[in-house]
C-alpha cells in the first residue's frame, strides 16, 4: 500500500523518534508500504518519520544512484537494498564531501550539502538480528540522510543562512500544499488564528 509522504513544515518531520520491539504491530507489512512508497516516489531512502510514524525505522535502496557515487573508490550501489530499526550511529569520519541532496518530503529542492566519507552503525535488520556496520561514499551518504530523519533533522538544516532564505518561498509553498509532487502527499494542518 502507497503511504502519503509528509511534507515539509510537518511536525512529525521535526520529532525525535521512538526505537521499537520485535512485536511492534504488522511491522512486516509496514515496512512492504515503505518500500512500495518509495518506489512509487522514485526515492532511494524513507524514514518512518516521512509517512508520518515517529519511529526509528528507516529504509534505503541506492541502486537508482548507481552512476553518481562519487569517485573510483567508492562502493557500488547495486543490491544496496537494507531496513535499519533503531539505528545508532556509532562513528562519523572521513572527509567531508559536496553533493546535491534532495527528499521526498521536500519536492523540487535539490542543495549541496557536506556529510562525512564514512559512517559506522549498530541497528536492526527487518529480522531482528543486531548488526554493527561501516558504510562509505554514498551509501554512507543515503544513510546518514535517513538517519538524520530519525532525529528531526532535514537536509535543508545544513545549508548556509542565506541558501536557506533564498529558498525560503518555495519551502513555504511545499508546507502549504502548493506543490506537485507526482505522489500522494500529507501537508500540515494551517495553524488557526
């Protein structure tokens, strides 16, 4: 099932989330409605936080991206299809590099922002079974997007004041709705006066 995707200026995009049990209701299938969501939205990561469930959830498939990882060195992409629950980030490190990021619950944006080459988290699989792994280039990128998710953090936050006011207009069109996504999507509720 197609889930809407939670547009920007929605509260539920800024909650800090809440990590899960293996008994958490119909998980499986939620976690089919993730990926059949993003696929639909032709997207390579979705938070739980971006269909409205402040859970620490997220989903990545990177193989779209496949012809941008940056570099010779870099991992590929191809079958990089994963479930992270209750990721914690354990260590951040490389250099910092530029890439023009962009998120499904913030259509029609697209800015450079810099993360870290490598990443290195503790989560769970779609099956419960705990795993420590390093990530580099850009799955370590993808991940550290969706992660940011988790923690109420989006993309836009690390661009500079004035990118920020520049694009200010068109992030307010988004919260109000006023945007064509190609995909189902959930604004915020106009606050009352």
């Amino acid at each position: 099932m197609i889930l809407p995707i939670v547009a920007y200026g929605h509260p539920t995009l800024r909650k800090k989330t809440q990590e899960i049990t293996p008994d958490y209701p119909n998980l499986k299938q939620f976690i089919e409605n993730m990926f059949e969501t993003m696929y639909n939205a032709s997207g390579v990561g979705l938070a739980a936080p971006q269909v409205n469930v402040a859970i620490r959830l997220f989903i990545v498939d990177g193989e779209p991206m496949e012809g941008e990882k940056p570099g010779e060195e870099s991992e590929s992409l191809k079958g990089f299809k994963k479930v992270f629950i209750n990721p914690q980030k354990i260590e951040e490190e490389g250099e910092k590099w530029p890439f023009y990021e962009g998120c499904l619950s913030i259509p029609d944006i697209r800015e450079q922002v810099y993360r870290h080459d490598k990443i290195t988290l503790r989560y769970f699989d779609e099956n419960f079974e705990e795993k420590v792994e390093s990530f580099t280039g850009m799955r370590a990128r993808i991940i550290q997007h969706e992660y940011d998710h988790l923690e109420g953090v989006l993309f836009t936050d690390y661009i500079s004041p004035l990118r920020r006011q520049l694009i200010k207009p068109r992030l307010s069109r988004i919260s109000k709705g006023k945007t064509v996504a190609g995909y189902p999507m959930k604004y915020p509720r106009p606050k009352k006066r």
